[in-house]
C-alpha cells in the first residue's frame, strides 16, 4: 500500500553521536525526506524518512544503533493558517491519540508536509480520508 | 559416575581431614615461624609461639595478616625460602595499589595445578577434552594457572590468552573446543559475539566452562549457559594464596568446595575478628599449610561469604564455601546503605537487560548519587520518548526494591559501554576525589 516509514535512532547524551549517524547515512547514498530529534536530559531520539530505508536501518544496525523501524501517517496540506488545526480536529474526532508529528518540506512552496505519528494508523487513514487530507505514500516521497 | 581427582582427598571423612590438617598446620607454622622475620615479629607481638600450636582447634591463636602485611614487606619480606628455590612469579593487578608478588616453588606450582585439575575434573573434564584458556596469560594467574591445571589433566590445551574475540570463536570453532575458561564478563562478551556472527551454540563443541577471577551472579551464569549452551562452573582463588583453584564448583553448582587440604578457611566477623560459625555470613581468611615459598598464615581475603559443611550429592566431601557476596572493597555505601554490584547484576538481567553497565557514585551537595548506565537490547529501543522514559523509571523501581536507594538510570546504546576481556570494571566511585584533602 505504500505506507511511509519512519526510521528512529537511539542517541547517546554525547557529543558527535548525531554526526556519526550522518556520516554513515552520507556515505551510502542515502538522502534524507524529513528530520526530527526529540531530546531529553538523558538521550536523543533521531526520527527521519529517508530515501532507501532498508539499506538505511541495515547500516546502522551493523554499526550497533539501537534502530527501529515504524509504520507513520504522512500527509500535505496548504500552507495557509488553519490547515494543520482542521487535521487535528479531523484525528480528534475519531479519538485517534497523537504521540508526535513534524512537518517537513513538501513538493511544492504552497503545500507543507506533515509527519504524524499515531497510536491507531488504521483508524487514522480513514478518519483523513472521509476529511478530505491528502496522504502522502512511500511513492510520493521517494519522488520529491 | 562422578570423577575426582583425588578421590581420598576429595571424598576423605571430616576427622581424618581434620587430623591432616593439623599435621600440616603444626609444620607450617613452625616453617613460617623459623623462616619468615615478619611473621615471628607478628607472633611475638601477640605471645604466640609455634608449640601453642598443635592442632586447627589453634589457628584462632595466630594473628591475623591482610593486604597491608603484603605491600608493608614487598617484595621478599613474606618470602619463607631462599630464592634459589623459586621457580614462577605471579602478582596481583594492583589496581587498588602497590602490587601484590607472590612466589612459588616447584611443589607449590604442582600443589596449584592439582587444585585446578580437581576443579576440571568436577566439572566433567578428562584427556579427551580440548580445553580453551581465555585468561590473560603473564602475572596474572588465570592463563598460567588454568594452563598447567589443564596439562595435569591431559585436556588439549590452546592457549588462547584474552582478547581477539574473533579468533577465539574461529579456534573454538575449528579445534572443537569443548571447555571454555575465562573471566565471566569474557565469556558474556564471547556468547554476544557468537551470537552476532550467526553461529548457534548448537554448531559448537563447547560444553563446559569454569569461570572466575571475579564476582558473578547467578543470573550472569544462566545468560553464559544458554548464549553458549553449555554448564558454566565457578572456580574460586587469589593470587596472595596461590590463584585460581582454591576452591571449585562440583556438578551440583550449589557453593564451591575448598581444597581444605591445602587452605584451611575461616570466617570472622570483619569488625571484631571474632571466628563465626558455620552458615554465618563473614570475611573469609585463609591458611595455606601446603604452600612453601609463600605461605599465608589466616590471610584476611576481604570476600564475605558462609561456610558449609555436610555430604554434597557429588559425594565430595570438602567444606564449601557460597559464591563471595563480593569482596569487601567492592562495596559501595551509598546513603549509608551497603551496595553491592552484583545487587544490581541481579535485577539488570532479571529484568531482561544484557549485563553490561557502568555504576557511578558520586556526592552533589553532601548527597549521595547512584546512576547507573544500561546497556539497552536493539530490541527495548522504541521511537517513543514516554517508552523509554518508562523503561528506565521500571529499571530504577526494580533497582530500588531491591537496593533500598533511589538510582537514576540511564539507557544507553547497544555497546556503547567498552568490553573487558579480563576483569570488568563496573563501578566508578568520583566521591574519593572529594574526600581528598585540598591543598
């Protein structure tokens, strides 16, 4: 179905740990969609979409990173005020709970893409269906 | 069929034991007296001279010596035989200071490595064997020791020493090694890295390891049996009586027998020296009545455990000794509360962490801290903050039941934290540099 995937990286609270993780993904060719860290006192959480994600979680995984891989809700929507409230209503409604959610640059300057990470991505897809919010799929991102 | 060693002395009544003991302790004693200054001085300070010494029902009488007595006469001072008769030298790690030389003479090189065969052959090893040493060869006494014990029994013996990892497995492999000895942090280290490799404990030989040279936990055994898939024994020692061997798990694995015939063990009340009973818990000291270059008249080893005697199911009957709690210097009072790091080992790995952690203790503001970094599984990692966060306060809850005191615990990545090939350093304790005197 073409759903997007999210890979997450464990960072240690220590310098150089995000260039280690760059180094690797640039010499393998590997591009990268969206970004977003989440920190805490302790340690870092790298989330990112890349262009080739197997070969992206095989490197790291060979270089000891704690790597998971997930299953997130990708979408675009115009880049006029409101549009992210309108989704969250749309997700609201249907009970469906958020855990985090970044934007990232989408095709075109009039459109801004979002990373939704949800608890129930079922019960996601159809809620922003039947709202009318354009998915984004795997397809979709691999061409941008 | 169980198979010794020394089958009259391993399975020898308690009084005949008893009455060899004290043969050899009257003459020791009396050796150690003659030959060695230091002990003489020790003796004459305490009014105690080799005739009141006629039986172990006297050991109580001699003084007590500890580490302090070995480096205060560093390097001969304890040396009860002329140098001419020596033939090895081994010497503790000196990490917590000046090292600790020790010598032996022919006699006591061959009573050492019978100690080792008899712990080999209780853990089921004969001449068909390939035995692989993975301790550090040189002054420590693990490689040289394991080495010779090994040749007494006629196992095939590589000798490995410590370190390359890989090429360990590769030997292992291709020579079908069916022992493994080695540190017990080594032998964790060499199942990950089996298991990394894709090779299955099934592809190996490998059915039995002896393990020790440092504090292990139960828990720690079942992670080496089953990533290895093989029976991992204790075996206990130190360099100060000899090295490993002084006393070796049977297949019971239920507390380790002590070659009393050759060290005679008591436990005391650390605080006040007063000798406990059997089944209590307390320092253990050692009396070495066989050793003659460097003999060790009721050596003070800083390891707590309890005493046992009674017919073990293996049909030995030496006393045994539980695995140490840990050595008195390994333990940390933290809050006033004594802290031991195979306390936390237990709970790391009952909670389904590997055991690989770092404990530092350190004082903010007259307080106390405890934070201990775990090593997480590739597997415990989530994209989630709150699951980890809830990874690490279950740790610390489980932790604190266990301990008392409130830890801070730390996930860190899948090894991050440096692996030993000897013995593991795990415990960093920064309080030390405050409680310096400034200048």
């Amino acid at each position: 179905m073409g759903y997007v995937r999210q890979i997450s990286v464990f960072l240690d609270n220590k310098p150089n740990q995000l260039t280690g993780v760059m180094k690797l993904i640039k010499n393998h060719n590997i591009n990268i969609r969206a970004l977003s860290i989440a920190d805490t006192k302790d340690f870092g959480i790298l989330r990112m979409i890349v262009s080739d994600t197997e070969k992206a979680v095989d490197v790291l995984r060979e270089a000891s990173y704690a790597v998971a891989e997930t299953e997130i809700v990708a979408i675009t929507i115009p880049d006029t005020p409101g549009q992210l409230s309108r989704v969250l209503d749309i997700l609201g409604e249907q009970n469906v709970n958020i855990e985090y959610l970044y934007a990232f640059l989408g095709k075109s300057d009039r459109s801004v893409s979002f990373v939704i990470r949800v608890d129930d991505n079922d019960n996601a897809y159809t809620a922003l269906e039947s709202g009318g919010i354009i998915r984004l799929t795997a397809n979709d991102i691999s061409e941008m | 069929m169980e198979k010794y060693w020394d089958k009259d002395i391993e399975t020898m009544p308690p009084e005949k034991m008893k009455a060899l003991q004290s043969e050899r302790l009257v003459k020791q004693v009396k050796h150690v007296y003659e030959n060695v200054k230091y002990y003489r001085d020790l003796m004459d300070e305490k009014g105690v001279k080799p005739e009141d010494i006629t039986s172990v029902d006297d050991l109580h009488k001699l003084p007590f010596i500890s580490k302090a007595d070995l480096r205060d006469s560093y390097p001969y001072g304890m040396l009860a035989v002329p140098l001419s008769e020596c033939v090895r030298i081994h010497s503790t790690s000196g990490t917590t200071g000046k090292r600790v030389v020790a010598f032996y003479t022919q006699n006591d090189v061959d009573m050492w490595e019978n100690c080792i065969a008899r712990a080999i052959t209780a853990a089921g090893g004969d001449e068909n064997d390939v035995l692989q040493v993975a301790y550090g060869y040189g002054l420590f006494t693990g490689g040289a020791g394991v080495h010779g014990g090994s040749h007494k029994v006629g196992c095939l013996t590589l000798p490995m020493s410590s370190g390359n990892t890989e090429r360990q497995i590769q030997f292992m492999q291709d020579l079908g090694a069916t022992f493994l000895c080695c540190t017990p942090s080594y032998a964790a280290y060499i199942g990950e890295t089996i298991q990394e490799m894709g090779i299955s404990p099934d592809d190996l030989k490998l059915r039995a390891g002896i393990f020790g040279a440092e504090p292990w936990t139960e828990e720690m055994r079942q992670t080496i049996e089953k990533s290895l898939g093989i029976k991992a024994y204790d075996i206990y020692g130190l360099t100060e009586t000899s090295g490993p061997g002084v006393a070796f798990e049977c297949s019971e694995q239920k507390g380790m027998h002590i070659n009393e015939d050759n060290f005679i063990p008591e436990v005391i009340n650390p605080d006040t020296g007063e000798v406990l009973p059997d089944g209590e818990v307390g320092e253990l000291v050692f009396t070495s009545i066989t050793k003659e270059a460097f003999p060790l008249l009721r050596y003070r080893t800083r390891d707590l455990c309890v005493l046992s005697r009674g017919k073990c199911k293996c049909g030995r009957t030496l006393i045994k000794m539980t695995k140490p709690m840990g050595r008195s210097d390994d333990m940390m009072i933290i809050r006033g509360v004594n802290v031991f790091p195979s306390q936390i080992e237990t709970v790391l790995i009952a909670e389904g962490y590997a055991p690989n952690y770092i404990i530092e203790v350190d004082r903010v503001n007259n307080n106390d801290t405890l934070d201990i970094s775990v090593e997480m599984k590739p597997e415990q990692f989530s994209d989630k903050v709150k699951d980890m966060q809830d990874q690490e306060r279950s740790l610390a809850l489980a932790i604190k039941t266990m301990l008392g005191i409130n830890p801070k615990v730390h996930l860190v990545s899948p090894k991050s934290i440096t692996r030993s090939e000897g013995k593991a350093v795990r415990v960093i304790d920064k309080r030390r540099l405050h409680d310096m005197p400034a200048k």
